[in-house]
C-alpha cells in the first residue's frame, strides 16, 4: 500500500516538474477581437405579449461568469458546463502565457496532456493555466434548463479534479458523491504559487471535510477506489 502511494506521487512530482520547466509555446496567439452579446429588442402591446417575449429573450451571462487568473500557475476548473459556442480551449487564447501550454492530468489517457486549441473544457476537470499576469476569462454556460448535471469518473489513485457550482462548496459536499472513496485532497494557492494544506477526509483539525473549496478552482483528489463524481451545478 506505501510503495502504491510513493508511486502516485512520483507521478504528480514529476508532472509539476515538466510543468514549471521549459514548455513548448502555446497554440493560440492573443486574440484582438472583442465579442459582444445583444438582446433582441421585441417590441409588444400587452402584458401576456410582454411575458412571452421575455422567455424568447436569451439570458445574457452575468458579470461574475468567469475565471480570475492570478500571475504565474493557476490550477483552474470551470465552475458549471459551458456554451458549444464558447466550449473550447481556445477560450484561453487571449491569456498572456508566455509561451506556456496549458496542461491537464487525464488517468484514462495514461498522465499529462497539453491541450490544443479545439480541445473541450469540461466541467470537474482541472486545467494548469499560466498566466504572465492578473487577468480575467469570461465565460458563456449552457443556460439550457434541461441541461443533465455533469458527473465523471475518478480512477483509483490521483484525480485532477474541478470544483463545480458556482459558490464556494466543502470538501464534504463537494465529494458527497464519493464520500467512502476519496482520503487526500491537495489545492493551489494561486497567490503563493504553492500546494497548500491537504484536506484529510474525516481528520481532525482545520483541514478535514468542512475545508472550503474555491469555486473556479481544481484539486488533487487521491481516491482509494473508483466512483462516480456528481457535480454540485449543471
């Protein structure tokens, strides 16, 4: 059981090493064209008229829809399932990486993956994003109120994993779903540019199950068997 944990963590040490090294230059260049999002103006004669109108309208994402990149590496999720429109990894175009790719931790794909510029961003997954400096990523959701929540399945070991929901959840509810499997949750401080204390599923102390989990944010789980992730938000 001891030499299985050393393993695992050999991987993630190795990977944050790639990482934080030399990294081949990323695929997008910065964008220079701004996108806008209209409302149609419907114009009615009655209330009912009114009423109906108001549900052809498309719902305009709000100010907090996005992701704040702090300088340097941030360890970045998408809080709920994203636009077709706007689901792709080349919503990171216009961030200021430096040459940086950007990088996830896929189990079923054997380790570390860069990602292309046609890649999907998916919710519950992490993405490493460097960034040269403070910026903001806007985001489009799915507004589609049949939309199914997402779920994934975590492997057996390490997990880079993205906090659904768009409030601030804990690690107890936001891993109620596998509750008997998880042990070991690790963040990023994207201020300090370090790990910060690992979360101990049923410990004591400050870092147990009532830890707060930052929405936008992505951790390392490390699961002692496999199970069904069920996201907090669709």
């Amino acid at each position: 059981m001891e030499s299985r944990y050393i393993r695992h963590a050999l991987v993630i040490i190795i990977g944050i090493v790639l990482l934080l090294g030399p990294t081949q230059a990323i695929w997008a260049e910065e964008s220079d064209s701004n996108e806008t999002i209209e409302n149609e103006i419907i114009e009615v004669e009655s209330i009912e008229e009114a009423q109906e109108a108001k549900a052809l309208v498309p719902e305009s994402p709000s100010v907090n829809d996005g992701i704040m990149l702090s300088p340097g590496w941030n360890l970045a999720a998408t809080p709920r399932t994203l636009d077709k429109s706007a689901n792709t990894a080349n919503i990171f175009s216009g961030v200021h990486a430096e040459g940086h790719s950007i990088w996830t931790y896929d189990n079923e794909k054997g380790g570390w993956v860069d990602l292309s510029q046609n890649d999907i961003i998916r919710p519950l997954q992490g993405y490493w994003i460097y960034s040269a400096q403070k910026q903001w990523v806007p985001l489009v959701y799915n507004r589609d109120p049949l939309v199914v929540p997402p779920s994934r399945k975590l492997e057996e070991g390490w997990n880079l994993v993205g906090l659904s929901g768009v409030n601030d959840a804990t690690a107890r509810d936001a891993f109620l779903s596998v509750r008997k499997a998880w042990t070991n949750i690790i963040g990023w401080d994207r201020e300090k540019q370090s790990y910060g204390a690992v979360i101990l599923n049923g410990g004591d102390g400050g870092s147990n199950e009532m830890t707060l989990l930052a929405s936008g944010h992505a951790y390392w789980v490390f699961m002692t068997d496999p199970g069904i992730m069920a996201a907090l938000d669709a």
